[in-house]
C-alpha cells in the first residue's frame, strides 16, 4: 500500500504547480475533490502524523467544500467497510448533480484514478471515513443546517468512540469543536456541559490529547459565558491542560485562565497568563481574539498601575476597538477623577459587552492613588482642604482617611501634621531618596533577565520535532516527497489556521 | 408538614425571635419534607423547603455562626437554581452573601459572586448595590463611608456584618493614623477612629501602645530612609547563580 500512495503523491507534487497556470479555466470543484482524494490516500496509512497534516490544512479545505465537491466524492467509487457509509453521507448532501456539466469533470479525473478503480476496489480506511464525515459537517455548519450537524456530529462521536482508535482523536477533536459552535449558536452551550464533562473524564483517562484541550477550552467557554466563575475556577485547578495541545488552543486556555484570575483579583498572574495567549495566537490572522486579549492586558495593565505604551494603540487592527480604552488610558494617567467618571459613562455600554466593566470599575482607586502621588509630587505642602477640591470630594475626613491610607499603603511618602495645635492639617511630602541608592535597579534588572531566560525556555519547548522514525530506510524518491511534503507543510504553517477563531 | 409549615412562618415573624422556638420549629419542618407521606403536592413542598432554607440562612445570622451561615447560603443558591420560579429573595440572599464574604476579607470570592449579578441589578438593587458601595469605599480608604451606609441597609441582617467590618475598619484607620500623622489631639482621634466617646477611644489607644503626651498622641515616624543600604550578598549570590544555571543551559 504505502509505495502506491507514495506514487500518487508524487504525481500530485508534479501536476500541482503546474494546474493553475495551464489550464486556470479548470473547475475549481475539481481540483478540491482530487485534493481531498490525496488527503484520503494519506490519511488510509493511518498514521498520527499524516492526520495531523491532513487537519492542519482543514482551513484551506473548508473553503473549497461545495455541495457539489462532497457529492463528487462520495459517489467516487470509495468503497466503505460500513457499507451504508455513503448512503448515509448523501442523505446530509442534498444534491442531484447536474449530469451534463458533471461528465467533463469526470473524464479528466477518471483518467488517473479509473484504471486502478478497475483492478481492485479501494476501500477506505476508519480514518478517510470520519475525515469524509467530518468535512460534511463543517459543510452543513457553513450552511447553517445546524441540525443536521448536530445528528451527524453525534454519529461522528459514536463511530469514533466504537473504534477506539489513537490516530482518530484528531477527528474528535475537530468534531467536538464544531459540534460546541453549534450549540453555542443556538444558546444552548450550559445545557450540555454534563456531555462535556463526561466526555473530557473519558479523553483525559484515555489520553486523547487533542479532545481535551478542546473540551476544557470549551467548558471554561461555557462557564465564562454563563458567569459561573467558581466552577470555570474549580475545573482550572482540578484539570492538567495537555502539553502537546496545539497553540491555538492553549491560546484559548491561557485567554480563559487569565480572565478567572482577573476576577480573583490576582492581577500579576493575569497579566501573565493574557501575555501567553498573545505570544500563543498565530501570528496573521484571529484578529478578533487578539483584539479582545489586548483589551484585557489593557486593562490589567492599568489595574497593576502599569500605564500600556502608546503604540498598542497605534497599531491598524487596534486602533478602533481599543479607543474606548485609550480614553480610560488618559483618565488614569492623569489621575482625572472627572475624566474617568465621564469615560466610565459614556462608555459604559462597551465595556458592558466586553465583560471588563466591573474591573473598570474597580480602577477607580487607582485613579485616586495616582492623582494623590501627582499631588505630592507638585506639592511640598497643602491643606487637605485643598487636596479634598482637587479631588471633587465634597468631604475633608474621607479625604483625610484617604490619604492617610496612601500613606500607609506606601503610595506616597509624605506626613499628615499641622503648624498650630488643632490648626487644619496638611500633607507635607517628604523628599523624594535617590532611587539609584536602593536595591531597586538591581530587581528590575533581575526581573528582566528572568523574562528573557523564561521566554527562551519556552520557545525551547515549543520547537516541535518531525517523527524519527523510517528515515534510514527511505528511497531517493521518499526522501524527495519528503522534503516536498516539509516545504509544503512549512507554507501551511506560516497561514494558520485564521478561520479558527 | 402544612401546620409545621404554617408554624415555622409564624414563629419567625415574632420579634424578638425566639432562637430555639425557631430551631424547633425548622427541625419540625425539615422532617415532616423529609417523610415520604407529606400529604402536599410538590410545589407546596418545594415552597416549605425555601421557607426552611432561607430561615436557615438568616437564623445563622440572628445567631451570629458564620460557619453554619456559609452552609446554608451554598444550600439556598443550589435550591435557586434548581427552583427559579421561587428565587424572589434571590437578592436579599445574595447581598447577604456578598456582605459575608466582605466582612471576612474573601475579597476574590466576593467579585467571583459579585461577576454573577448582571451589571444593572448592581447598580439599581438595593440589596446588592450597598455591599458594592461599601467595598468600594473600603478599597479608595473612604473609610467614613462605610459607617454612614450602616444608617440606611436594606436589611437589619445587614448591619451584624457592617458591624464587623467596623472593627476591621477601626484597625485599618489606627495603622494608618499610625504611618501618617506626627502627633493627633485625643479629641481628632476619637473622631477619626469612629468612637462616640474618648472613654472607648483611650482605652483602645492603650491596646495598640500609642503615646499620649498631654492630651496629644505622638507617633514617631520611623527614619527607615536614613538606613545604609546593605549588600544583600546572599540574594545576589542566589541570583547569579540561577543565571550561570539557565546560561549552562542554553549553551
């Protein structure tokens, strides 16, 4: 089997480059069926790799799927195990090829594939079928037949599950996503959280790694989305991400972990964690994910008393969904108590849908510490009379506790006293020490070197190795389809999947 | 069960409660639902069962067992969801947790719960919007805040958690007073600490060793600035090493 296949690989990398510039009027359909068929014929070796690749251009493919290109192929001439396979597959494709338009079609394909149709039947293996099944259903999801999808998507899961086969978690994985879309879609994501569950408790006793980072990104998804914030943070301690996920998803964990932590208050570990979903995203392409993480690194940036540069702001794909976020930037900056609350107003809307209101809301403190640190910079000395206007606070004591608890909080370094017994108090601020005295530099300097070995380590880890084995005994021939099939694979890598988000 | 049922509720509505007749009777309730032959229909029961629930909750605050009152909140929530149409003390419930989970300092709790009220219920809901207030005020140090929404809470269960939080707040505002202030007349003090005479201020000054010179406090505000900076040799030492570790690594 595997020198047949590799033949017809070799003559697909032969034809390939040279299709759309000879004859460019050629029918887009047929191009996609016979891509879909050498994706067939490699995914019938059934081996992990080969699933890996096969799906890791599902992007591309999905935009080619068209009624008539699934009906093409699943009236091909592929022979299933199940013998009801196909028929049950037309019934999801509802169509009736128009035979006219269809024999020209089929006469230039036929050429290759027909002779060697004629010797033996080509049967296809468990993994061409759930590929076949799956590549319908994200074509009944394009055309929102959600119902339909879901009925297949169920019937993907069973089939897969009988098997119980390692290389089909791919598949699964895949399956579970859409069938998760679906859901959410049609708003009933809480309701199957259960099936979830139960389902991640099987893929993480299994090992199938795939299935459960897709499950748990989901769950939390779920949770996130139904405001159930203690169980999304349970299921963050309980459940160990697998390592080998692939970036996409550990995008989304990351993303997902970032915000329970925001909630719990635990800022530093946020803004690590929404760090690592931006590195994580691929690099062109899920705008909209990275514009939503780049709002909460924003915002976690301003709640940790970090003020974000001014180019994050600039940059094309931010600028006009950050806007109301360089607005905040401002009021925080400046420590504008009006500011804030008329951004806070205006913008309430906004933040509402972006879930960010109540750390917004939350920044107001900040507000106040900044304004009062900006106060002692300028002043040596006021009267906290003075400082209660600066405020727009209508009352001396609150302001009074207020910058007493600055004080106390190490905020500013500054003392409350007065000149004459029971005379009005004032702030008088103490001279500012040389911070290059302090050990302060040194743990700066540490802490950016820690960064750096830290990012080194994980692009260490991240680097990912081809399979080792058979490459002692490849022909020159094999070596060669190889290379191609690397260069290939390297193209694909560099557009990743942007559809997927 | 509809007499005990019917008790229960009457029991509770006398003031002052009564804190066994009310214990005895939830126990009266609780094994009447328990016993197979209620002789109710079900919404009955499922509305008997939120009586002996949220009497529960609120019984563990009349008595001021917090651990019990944790308990029974978590029970009241589950019943909600299970129950929705019967949640019309849902607020109450919840701005009595909130106010829990604050007067125990569970500040990240307290947003976890808090993220679960929609945005509008916080502002709009009494019962809701004062333990925002109240935390809000906390966080900005508005301490004086805190003790004016004690004249207006929605709930008279409220005010044993604000009462609570008082003693917190007492403690934050002394250390406070403590790093700020060279000197306080006893009378500012008094005032600041939040105590209505200088007998209760005194003796709680006396408890944390401030000093009294006449009738002034006088707190030293310690020269930490003026320490030389000392090579902390160990930690440098420590982190060099990681460094040559990683560096190892690398090359």
């Amino acid at each position: 089997m595997t020198p047949k296949a590799g033949e017809a690989a070799v003559e697909k990398m032969e034809v390939d480059p040279v299709k759309p510039a000879a004859e460019p009027a050629k029918d887009e359909n047929a191009i996609a069926v016979e891509n879909i068929k050498d994706q067939l014929q490699s995914l019938d070796k059934g081996e992990e790799h080969l699933v890996a690749r096969v799906l890791h251009v599902l992007p591309k493919t999905r935009r080619q799927l068209n009624d008539a290109v699934l009906h093409k192929l699943c009236t091909s001439g592929l022979i299933s195990h199940d013998s009801a396979f196909f028929d049950n597959l037309l019934k999801f494709v509802k169509y009736t090829p128009p035979a006219v338009i269809d024999e020209p079609m089929d006469t230039t394909s036929s050429k290759t594939k027909s002779p060697r149709k004629g010797v033996r039947p080509v049967y296809t293996s468990i993994e061409s079928d759930c590929y076949l099944r799956l590549l319908v259903l994200i074509h009944l999801f394009a055309q929102k037949k959600y119902q339909d999808a879901l009925l297949l998507g169920e019937q993907q899961l069973t089939a897969i599950q009988n098997t119980d086969k390692r290389t089909l978690d791919g598949f699964a994985a895949k399956t579970l996503y859409f069938l998760c879309v679906i859901h959410e879609r049609e708003g009933k994501l809480f309701e199957i959280r259960g099936v979830l569950n139960s389902r991640l408790r099987t893929a993480t006793l299994r090992h199938f790694n795939e299935s459960q980072a897709v499950l748990i990104c989901w769950l939390l998804r779920c949770y996130l989305i139904n405001r159930q914030y203690q169980s999304a943070a349970h299921l963050v301690s309980k459940v160990a991400f697998p390592e080998n996920a692939t970036n996409n998803d550990l995008a989304r964990y990351m993303y997902y972990q970032g915000r329970i932590k925001a909630l719990q208050l635990d800022y530093n570990s946020a803004a690590g964690y929404f760090l690592q979903a931006q590195r994580k995203a691929p690099q062109e392409g899920a705008i909209g994910f990275k514009q939503t993480v780049q709002k909460w690194v924003v915002v976690i940036g301003l709640l940790q008393g970090e003020i974000p540069e001014r180019n994050v702001f600039r940059q094309p794909i931010y600028r006009k969904c950050l806007a109301q976020y360089l607005d905040l930037t401002h009021a925080v900056r400046l420590g504008d108590i009006a500011k804030f609350n008329h951004v806070l107003e205006q913008h309430r809307k906004v933040f509402e849908a972006d879930d960010t209101l109540t750390l917004i809301v939350r920044l107001r403190q900040n507000v106040i510490k900044t304004a009062i640190k900006q106060i002692s910079l300028a002043y040596s000395r006021i009267y906290i009379k003075d400082i209660a206007k600066k405020l727009l606070m209508d009352n001396e004591t609150e302001t009074e506790y207020i910058v007493a608890k600055a004080i106390a909080d190490d905020a500013i370094d500054a003392v409350i006293t007065s000149d004459v017994r029971d005379g009005p108090r004032y702030m008088q601020s103490s001279e500012t020490a040389d911070i290059y005295r302090t050990s302060e530099p040194q743990d700066h300097f540490d802490t950016r070197i820690r960064y750096c070995l830290e990012l080194h380590n994980q692009a260490v880890k991240a680097l990912r190795y081809p399979p080792k084995k058979k490459i002692a005994v490849e022909s020159i021939e094999q070596a060669r389809e190889r290379e191609q099939q690397e260069l290939e694979f390297a193209k694909e890598l560099a557009d990743e999947d942007e559809d997927d988000f | 069960m509809a007499a005990a049922h019917k008790n229960l509720l009457a029991v509770w509505a006398k003031e002052p409660k009564d804190v066994a007749a009310v214990e005895k009777a939830l126990n009266d309730l609780t094994t009447a639902l328990g016993s197979a032959s209620s002789g109710l229909d079900e919404k009955q029961a499922a509305l008997a069962s939120k009586d002996v629930y949220e009497i529960s909750v609120l019984l563990a605050i009349v008595k001021n067992d917090f651990d019990s009152f944790d308990d029974y909140i978590n029970q009241v929530n589950t019943y909600y969801t299970m129950v929705p149409q019967n949640s019309e003390n849902k607020h109450l419930m919840t701005g009595l947790q909130l106010m829990f989970l604050l007067a125990f300092n569970r500040l990240s709790d307290f947003h976890m719960l808090l993220e679960q009220v929609p945005q509008r219920e916080q502002t709009s809901n009494a019962y809701i919007s004062t333990p925002v207030r109240i935390e809000q005020s906390l966080m900005e140090g508005a301490y004086n805040k805190v003790v004016l929404t004690e004249k207006n809470i929605p709930s008279p269960f409220y005010s044993v958690f604000i009462r609570i939080m008082l003693d917190t707040i007492r403690r934050e505002i002394a250390s406070s007073i403590e790093k700020s202030f060279k000197s306080l007349t006893a009378k500012d003090a008094t005032v600041m600490l939040l105590f209505d005479n200088d007998q209760k201020m005194l003796k709680y000054a006396q408890d944390r060793k401030w000093r009294l010179d006449g009738n002034r406090f006088v707190f030293e505000v310690e020269a930490a600035q003026d320490k030389p900076v000392n090579l902390d040799t160990v930690r440098i030492a420590t982190q060099t090493l990681f460094y040559a570790k990683q560096l190892e690594q690398i090359v």
